[in-house]
C-alpha cells in the first residue's frame, strides 16, 4: 500500500498502528477508557500532522487534486475531533461504551478509505517527480563529467556509476 514516499509510508503505518491500539483498548470486557481517551487525542494531533506532510507533498509533485484532497482533510479532522469530544462529555456508562465500540468501524473505514481511495493516486506523481529529479542528477554528473574531461581532468570516478546507474527509487 506504498503511495511511493517513504515519510507518507510511515505515517500510514502508524496510523494503522494507533487504531490497532484503540481496538486493543476496546476488546476486552470492560473497555479501557483511559487508553481510549489517549489513543483518540493522539489519533487527532497525529492525522493533523500527517495531513499537513500529504499536502506538502502534493504542493511539491503538483498534484492536480490537491485543492480537494485538502478539503476531504479539513472535514476528516473536523469530524475527528467531534468524536472526540463527544466522546468526552459522555458519561460513562452502556451508551458511551456502544459509542466506543462502533467508532473501531468507523477509524477502521476512514483509514482504508484514505490510503487506498484518496492517497494511492498520488503515486504515479510521487514517482514521476522521483523520475525527474534522478534524470536531473543524472544530467548534471555527465555534465559534470564531461567538463572535467573537457579541462584535461582525469574524471571523478566516484561520479561515473551513479551516472550511469542513476533510476528512481
Ligand atoms: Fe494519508
């Protein structure tokens, strides 16, 4: 599930590791509410922060969908953190506890749908950026090169492999 950037990567892998230890919290007999209070804070600073990274990288591959991408991002957070408060001025009992328990589908649901639906398209721009700045390494080594043979130079031969070689990752 690779969007191709490895700081997106990982930001999705912990993700999926936060709403992992939410139905961890959630799964036993009693739920854990402490931990469940914890998980939903860190879960709405973390996606925040991980939202403002995606739309960084947007601005720099120039994805042509950013704009709506940013808003889809503006309304997941915002219904986050009305969960979350929500969340907190219910009082403990069978209600809040059901309401616990049908959020695991909805975090579950959300996180799918952001990686897989939405993000996965930015790969293709991710890796053609990728292309591009390897191509424009490339370019400048054999220019490099080639001045240095121009000169009289015997050529860098740290430069000469990676020139040849140079692909995107
Ligand atoms: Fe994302």
């Amino acid at each position: 599930m690779s969007v191709g950037d490895p700081t997106i990567d990982d930001d999705h892998k912990h993700l999926v590791e936060l709403i992992n230890t939410f139905e961890t919290a959630i799964s036993g007999t009693a739920i854990d509410h402490k931990r469940v209070a914890r998980v939903l804070l860190g879960l709405v600073e973390y996606t925040g922060e991980h939202f403002a990274r995606e739309e960084e990288l947007q601005l720099k591959i120039r994805y042509p969908y950013h704009e709506s991408h940013r808003r889809s991002h503006r309304d997941v957070l915002k219904k986050l953190s009305d969960i979350v408060t929500d969340y907190s001025k219910a009082p403990p009992g069978f209600a809040r506890d059901s309401m616990v328990r049908g959020l695991a589908n909805f975090l579950k649901e959300w996180l799918v749908d952001h990686i897989i639906q939405s993000d996965l398209r930015m790969k293709p721009y991710v890796l053609q950026m990728q292309a591009q700045k390897a191509e424009a390494m490339r370019r400048k080594r054999e220019a490099l090169l080639a001045s240095q043979k121009m000169a009289g130079m015997e050529p860098d031969l740290d430069l000469e492999p990676l020139g040849k070689t140079a692909a995107p990752r």
